[in-house]
C-alpha cells in the first residue's frame, strides 16, 4: 500500500434510511453492482473500508454471499483482484453502527462527509475538504441510494459537499458513478 | 442542454480489437451495464454522442435490443430519463466507422483521444487537455474494454492521457468508474 493512502477514510452506502420516488422514507434495495463496483473504487484509491448499510437481514445475506464468494469461493481463485477488493466490505444494520465500529477500530469516532444538493452551515467545497482529508482523521464518506439521505442524516453531518453537477440539464449519474468522481476529487493523484 | 455543453465531444467504448488477458487481440463482449452507465454519464456531461463499437452482429443486436426497450417499449414509460440518457447511444463496427460517422455529422474528422500507461509523444496531462477542449473541435474519447487497446490505435491517437491512478498498489477500476473521473477531470463543474 501506497505510504500516503488515507486508510483512515471509509465509505458507508446506505440503503436506509432513503427516500424513493415519492419522498416515503423506505429501504431501497442492495445493488450487487455497486458492491463490486465501489469495493474497486475504494481499494483503488486507499480507503480503509467499504459499508454497505441495510437493516434487512436477507440483504445483509445477500452481501455476505457476494463477498464470501469471491473470498474464499471459486471467485477467489478465478479472479483475485476482485477478492482483495471486497476484502474491504462490511455491512452494517445502520449509519449508528457504522460509526461505532469506526470508534472500535480506531478509538476515535469518525467525521461525517455528505452530499446534498441545498446549502447547508456545513457545506465545503471539494479542495477545501481534500485539504481537510489531509489531517488524516477517521472520516466517513456517507452515500444514500434510491432518492437520496433522509434528510435529518444530512442535518448531523460535519461537512457536506455538493452532488456532482454535469453540464446539462440530465443529472442522473449512478451512485457508483459519483462515488468514483467524488474519490478521485478528493484523493486522486493530478 | 446548457450553452457550454461539449456536444461536439463523442466518446467511444471499443470492443475490438483489445487485447484479453493472454495479450491476445480479441473481440470483448458487451457489458449491458457498462451501455447504461456511460449513457448516463456522457448525457451528464453534455457530450454529443456515445458510440459502442463492436464487429460483432450479435453483440451489435444486444445494444440494439438494449436502446429500443428504452426508447421505444416499455422502459420508455417507466424510466424516461433513461431514455434521455440512451438517445446518444449508437453502434458502429469499427473505430474507422466512428471517425466516419462523425466526419459526416460535423464536416470534419475528429481528433481523437485516448488513454495509455505509458508515455507517447502525443502525452498530455488533465489539466493542458481540459483547455484544448475549450477550442470546441470535434473530438472522440476513446476507451478500450478487456485488458485494453491494441496498440496501433494509441500510436495514431493525437492525444494521451495517463490512465486514472489512485492511491494504492491496486489499480482494478471498472472502465465505467474511470470513464465517469475521466469526463468529470475533463468537463466538470468544480
């Protein structure tokens, strides 16, 4: 590993709880494509651990079966990248465990990183939260699926930056499409 | 669309010839996902158009199948932004056939741009290249699938840039991840 990867930062993918479409608070589905996917982002660019966040136990299987396997599986022996990326991922019941587990590990609770599309007294634009990263604190990245963080989750945290904006009036990136952007404009190397 | 949107900027996901994981050259087969995502991502960014280049027929009719469920059946009703994302998407056999094609749309052939671990004379970094594309000539981002393209397109490509690195020794980034940090280095709003 890379001496100035910033192993200290994780990244939670929360599936509740989310809006959907109309604006109910509900427990959006786990992708089995973005725990592929965002496991290679983050072992890629140094971050400690990946989360997916579900309270339901037949999603949190689901996972369970996905990581284990491409651990010790036959996917561990047909495609060993794939097995040191999802060495990373965990799953938690929510965001609270999340950071309790952070707290376990590193004796300290982690700071919160959001994306929300208003203004916020916690808002920071990317350079300033890369330099911030920096300091080389337990941090957490907090990504919602479905129609996004329910809203008091957004309220709790410690910085929070803006959605990435194309140039069009089309934003429907996928979330591990973002999520990729937003590591690299926090750790990527120019 | 807004006014400074790159809509003379085309990108290509080429399937042959790429080299497999032996370094042979080969035809790759079409990721479903990977036509979804870089739709959405290109239609994000305000680029022109999204060319799957693939020889093969059958791969050919897949896309084929994939863009008219959205555009024309029942995607169409359900998920209208996919829709949006898709109208960009089109199929060629060749990456001759791509220069053709846009040739033919913009009264001129693009240059092209691609992306290669090692240094070339035609080598540019992010920053130098976010500029040149400030000029609005026809350009075609061109990205290899399997183990990446053969090497004679990299030769005759006018632009190089460094492939997306991160921070560790791991570099397994899905080619839709880094087409998304590639687009977003390239063309985003910061």
């Amino acid at each position: 590993m890379v001496e100035d990867s910033p192993s200290n930062v994780h990244l939670a993918l929360v599936h509740f709880p989310v809006y959907n479409k109309a604006k109910e608070i509900v427990s959006s589905s786990v992708t089995t494509l973005d725990v592929h996917d965002i496991a290679r982002t983050c072992r890629t660019f140094g971050l400690g651990s990946f989360y997916v966040v579900t309270p339901l136990k037949t999603q949190q299987e689901l996972v369970g079966r996905i990581v284990s396997h491409w651990l010790t599986g036959y996917g561990a022996e047909y495609n060993p990248t794939r097995k040191e990326a999802l060495l990373l991922t965990r799953v938690e019941n929510s965001l609270q465990d999340v950071v309790a587990d952070i707290h376990e590990r590193c004796g300290e609770e982690p700071k919160t990183v959001i994306t929300a599309a208003k203004t916020y007294p916690q808002s920071i634009d990317y350079e300033s939260m890369r330099q911030e990263l920096q300091k080389a604190e337990p941090t957490l990245l907090v990504f919602g699926t479905g129609w996004g963080l329910e809203k008091s989750i957004i309220q709790r945290a410690d910085f929070v930056l803006r959605p990435i904006e194309g140039r069009s009036d089309f934003n429907h990136l996928p979330v591990r499409a973002a999520i990729a952007i937003i590591v690299d404009r926090l750790f990527g190397i120019r």
